[in-house]
C-alpha cells in the first residue's frame, strides 16, 4: 500500500512538473544548485549455477531514498529510466547525465560485462564526458561496489574506503572524455550490485565585464629642411596602442609666428574621431613659410571624454632661400669699331645651394659679331643671350662673358639678371660711351701746271674724314703769295679774303668716310715758283692739318 502510495505521489509530480524546462530548475541568478549530486544508480548483474543454463540481464534499480522535496533535480530525471544498451561484445552499458538529463553538462557511460565467472577476474568501464563548451573541474565520481566483489585494482588509482571507490577529475577540457576501469572478481555466486554516482561543478553564471585600458600616442613629422617658396608637408599618425576603443579624438597644432596654414591660420585642427584597438589614421596639412628661420612646434591629442591627452614630440624644420649677388663689369669708353667685352659674375651668397639658375645678358642696340662663353643660348629674337646651371653651391660664383662690336657711337647700356628656384631675381647693367677715332685726309691740287702768266690757275681743295667720328666745326684757311691774285672761290662753305688769306666758313660736321671740296680761282700774275698753302682745323684736331701744293708760273 505504502508502496502504491509512493508511486501515486511521484505521478502527480511529473504531471505538475513534467513540462518544466532546463532553465526553470536553474536558480534565478543563472546558477545552477550546488548540490548537484545524482540519485544513485545501480547496476546488477546476477550469477547463476554453472551448471544451468546462463540468461544474464543488467538492469538499473533506482534509489528506493526518493527526496521528500527536490529544489535541485526536476521529477522527469527522476522517472527517466536509465539508458540500457547491449552490445554484441557480451556488454551493456548505462548512460546517464549529470546533473539531470534535461540539462546535463557531463555524461555517464558506464559498459559492464553481461556475466561474469565466479573467482575469475574481470573489467568494467566507467566513462565521463563533458558535454559542455566550457573547462570543468572537480567532478567527483564516487563507485559503490558488492561486498562479494573482490577489488584487484582501479586504473587511475581510487580512493578506497568500505566498499567505496571515489575518483576526482581535476579538469575536463571542453568535450572531453575521461575514462575509468575497474577490475575484480566475485568471490560467490550472489547477484553483484554496483551503485555509480557523479557530483558535478557548479556551474555560476559568469558576466564578465572588459577592463580596457585606453591610451593614444600621436607622432608628428616635417622634413627637416625646406625652401622659403615650398610647401611644408606635415604628417600626424595618432594610434590607439591601448584597449578598448577611443572616442572624439582632436588633434591641435599650435604653429609658430612665421607658419600659417593653407588658408592663412595659426592653428591645425584635427577631428580624429574615434579609434578602436590598434587602430591609427595619418592626416597630412600643407603649411606655408612666410620668412626664413628654424621653426619648432608640437602637437597635442586629446580625447575629452576619456581624459587622455598625448604630445608629439617637439621637431624642428628650417625653412631657407638662396640669396644670389650679380656682377658686371667691361670698360666705360670705347671707340666705334672696336670689339668690348663684358663679364658677368653670378655669386650664391647662402648656405643653401641655390638650383635651376638661369642669367640673361639683354643685348644692346647697334651692335655686331656677338660672342659669349660656353652654353650660351640666343634667343629667337635675337635679343637675350642665355647661361643655364643646374645648381650652384653655397658661397661659390660662375663667370660667364660675352663680347660685342658696336657699330655707331652713342652709349651701350648692357643689362643682366640671374634668377633660381625659390630666390629673387637680381641684376646688373653697366654703360659704356662709344665714339669714333678722328681720321681726316687733307689734299691741294692745282688743275694746270705750270701756267703763263695771265692765265688762271684753279687749286681744288679736298677734305676726307677717314675716321670713325664725324669732324666737326672744319675750318679752311688758304695764304695766297704775292705771284698771284684771288679771282673767286667756291664749295662746301664760302669765303672770303683777309689780306693775303682766304677764309672760308666754319663746315658744321663732315661724317666718317664723307668728303669736303672747295674750289679756288686766281690769276696768275708774276712768274716764279708759287706755293698755295691750305690750313685746315676742326674740333677733333688738337693741332691744324697744313697742306701746299707748288705752282710754276713762266712769261
């Protein structure tokens, strides 16, 4: 009745509970109970006589102890019957799972012999998997064991205490099996019951919560050294080199007087946003140089919401310019004719070596036969004259020369400029005054000679400017002698006489390779050995030309 009773109760247990899952029997904080000790099973294998025929069945008694209340174990576990399979070996084996089959993180595979021969040794096999994703540690598994089973030996060792073998698995590792045999003997024929149970870990609920420790390093980097009329490339990489991530990352680059920006501020502002683990952005900003010098600045990082702030390190970039110094130098008078040469020295006065040099000599009006130094280019227009240097290094000069034949007198005014990359353009000139060599030819001739007496006598005077110059202000001045007398006279200029001389007006200017001509008439009067004499004088002349031509006069 009592028995009934029992069985009754259970049944109305599982109808209430039957339908109860895992997660329902887990405490409410996600923890499983701690005690997750199994309801014993028990395993029997029965020997009869030798002598009769052997029917050998395993079968698993439950526990007659049922818990009056079960906080830890859901009644379905409780009413589940033990998996029983029989292999074609001659065993069988009981499954079972820990801490109830509904949710069980380790399984029992325990594979006994069907029978076994009184006082002949024989070995069962205990197996525990873990059936869970996760490292488990300290499972107990504890073996209850016959007093007519004689125990030979346990492999891994047990502890043994009153029929009582218990094994402590330190760790299991995620799917693993750990096996377990047992060998004995039955010392007599009875029935041998074997009872196996599993005390599983408590399984807590684990909410971990990240510890980060973030961090950012900023690296800023210029060139070291650029011209004044370059841009200035400057890169800031910012790296998160901690954990977790960052967030509203601003980057701030205070510059020094002389630096501006693109668009002509003083700062560099960087939104750098946010950065997770490992994670870098490099941002580079074109800046401009407004003088020369050695700048120096720093940039700092910050992240405002996470209170992180990095520098840079202080780096240096020195902005320069090549200076350039031009010469010119040639003579300051020169005569028409004449070849006059001119050199030009193109200095770089820096520390810097100046590049792409270029000089230009302007080629002055009314001049010919141009020459110049090696590599000199002329331009189509034939107006410039052209030097070019790939580079020139610091306080070092270049000589460049060029000659030219000035074809008319006046003033040369000769120009020239050098320019570089990134330097200012400089120039020379030079004047040089040219005139022309005075060169006069005086001739006197009589158109008869000799001449009678009474007949006239005509004298041509001719005046040359063979030089280079014009002759200006040409006076002509003729002394007659008493043998004869002035009829008339005629030419460039007229004249007149003045006692025994014949004066002719100033001739303005005679240009080069012209020519001057006066005629004289007089009437022979007397004979003898006549001279006419011509004195001729201009501006040019630092003495009088004289020139006499003879005359014989006869009856």
């Amino acid at each position: 009745m009592k028995k009934c009773l029992n069985i009754s109760l259970l049944l109305l247990v599982f109808l209430i509970s039957g339908s109860l899952s895992c997660e329902s029997w887990s405490d409410k904080s996600g923890f499983l109970p701690v005690d997750s000790r199994r309801a014993p099973e028990e395993t029997t294998t029965r020997r009869v006589p030798e002598q009769a025929p052997v029917v050998s069945t395993v079968e698993t008694i439950p526990t007659e102890n049922v818990p009056q209340s079960m906080p830890s174990y859901p009644p379905s576990d409780i009413l589940k019957p033990a998996l029983v399979s029989v292999s074609e070996s001659g065993s069988s084996v009981v499954s079972r799972t820990y801490p109830w089959a509904e949710c069980g993180i380790v399984q029992l595979d325990k594979i006994m012999p069907k029978e076994a021969k009184l006082n002949q040794q024989f070995t069962y096999t205990i197996k525990i998997t873990n059936l869970t994703d996760t490292l488990l540690s300290d499972i107990i598994v504890n073996e209850e064991y016959p007093g007519n089973f004689k125990l030979i030996n346990t492999n891994p060792q047990a502890q043994e205490s009153q029929n009582r073998l218990t094994w402590k698995i330190e760790s299991l590792e995620p799917k693993a099996v750990r096996q377990i045999t047992v060998s004995g003997m039955a010392d007599n024929a009875s029935p041998l019951k074997y009872s196996t149970t599993v005390q599983t870990p408590v399984l807590p609920a684990v909410a971990n919560i990240e510890v980060i420790q973030p961090s950012i390093k900023l690296v800023k980097s210029v060139p070291t050294e650029v011209m004044l009329c370059d841009l200035i490339p400057v890169k800031y990489t910012i790296k998160n080199d901690g954990t977790g991530t960052v967030t509203h990352i601003r980057i701030i680059d205070t510059l020094p007087a002389g630096l501006k920006t693109q668009d002509s501020k003083d700062e560099v502002l960087i939104d750098a946003g946010s950065l997770v683990e490992n994670q870098s952005r490099e941002y580079t900003v074109e800046l401009r140089a407004t003088r020369v010098g050695a700048y120096s600045s720093k940039a700092v990082a910050n992240s405002t919401d996470m209170g992180l702030r990095a520098e840079s390190a202080e780096i240096t970039t020195v902005v320069s310019q090549p200076v350039l110094a031009l010469s010119k130098t040639g003579p300051d008078h020169l005569y028409i004719g004449r070849p006059v040469t001119y050199e030009i020295i193109v200095t770089n006065k820096s520390q810097v070596t100046a590049k792409d040099i270029v000089v230009e000599d302007t080629m002055p009006e009314g001049v010919s036969s141009v020459k110049a130094t090696q590599g000199a280019q002329l331009s189509e227009s034939n107006t410039k004259l052209t030097w070019k240097l790939e580079k020139l290094a610091p306080n070092t000069s270049e000589t460049f020369r060029v000659s030219y034949t000035p074809t008319q007198p006046g003033v040369i005014t000769n120009g020239a400029t050098a320019t570089a990359y990134c330097a200012q353009a400089v120039s020379a000139s030079i004047r040089t005054v040219v005139t022309g060599i005075p060169a006069v030819m005086l001739e006197v001739a009589d158109m008869d000679d000799p001449v009678r007496t009474g007949n006239r006598v005509t004298y041509v005077i001719t005046v040359t400017n063979q030089g280079s110059a014009p002759l200006t202000n040409i006076l002509i001045a003729c002394v007659l002698e008493s043998n004869v007398k002035y009829i008339s006279s005629a030419g460039s200029t007229s004249g007149s006489m003045e006692g025994d001389r014949l004066r002719f007006l100033p001739l303005g200017s005679l240009a080069p390779q012209e020519k001057a001509v006066w005629r004289i008439v007089v009437h022979a009067v007397t004979p003898g050995d006549v001279r006419f004499k011509v004195i001729m004088n201009s501006d040019e002349l630092s003495r009088p030309v004289e020139k006499t031509e003879s005359t014989y006069l006869y009856e």
